[in-house]
C-alpha cells in the first residue's frame, strides 16, 4: 500500500544556504500525500471527501541541492483513530539514506457538509497497510 514519487530539486526550492528549504519539504510532504490520494481512492471518495493536516513531526537528516533527486515513499500503517490517521513519508537520496522522515496526522472530511467524519472502512482499506 505503500506510494513513491520521484522529486528534483528545482533552483526555486533552494534556501540560502544551498539545500531545500524547509517549507519545501512540507510541501512535498503534502504533494505526496496527494498523489496517493488521486492515485489509490475510489474517485467517488475523493469527490466526497477532503483532507486536512492537522499536526506535523518532522526529523531533517540530510541535505538536498538543486538538481538532486530524492525518492520519496508514503504509507499509513495503522488504522485510522475516528476521522484521523497518520501517515508516514520518507524522503531518501540516491545512496539510499534518509533525509527527511515525516509523521502527518490527517482527519476526514465531508465535502457537503465541511465537517469531520470518521473515517470509513472503505475509504481506509485502500491505505492501511494490513
């Protein structure tokens, strides 16, 4: 159930110390979890629902320059806890070590109405990694 994208450092996500800034990695955190999303949901579910991010824990390791590729690998291992789940995201270079490694809680929610919802069964067994 796991979900990977291949991501190149562009000049615009560069800091002024030569490695991707900080935000950037949030971004790419979010860009991510997105493609999974549109990737693996049941297009009925994604025209139902939208996620929010509700907290971020975030370990930087490494650095990235422009022009470099990083791997970045996303999976929920655990069951959602009512319109919640966490999902975990890696972000490894070519040598294969980590630079960033994030956890993202996430929480449901219904479209129509604008406010949270547990989380269905359905829309979880696409992700859960069982």
């Amino acid at each position: 159930m796991a979900f990977t994208l291949e991501i190149v450092a562009q000049p615009q996500d560069i800091d002024e110390l030569g490695h991707v800034n900080n935000a950037v990695w949030v971004r790419w955190i979010q860009d991510i979890a997105v493609a999974h999303w549109l990737a693996a949901a049941d297009p009925a579910h994604v025209d139902a629902y939208i996620w929010v991010v509700t907290r971020h824990e975030i370990d930087y390791l490494g650095n990235v320059r422009v022009g470099e590729t990083v791997t970045a690998r996303t999976w929920v291992p655990e069951a959602p806890r009512g319109a919640r789940f966490d999902r975990h995201v890696a972000f490894s270079g070519p040598d294969g070590k980590d630079k960033v490694r994030a956890i993202s809680t996430w929480a449901l929610i219904d479209r129509a109405s604008g406010r949270l919802l547990r989380v269905p069964p359905a829309v979880a067994a696409r992700f859960v990694e069982s």
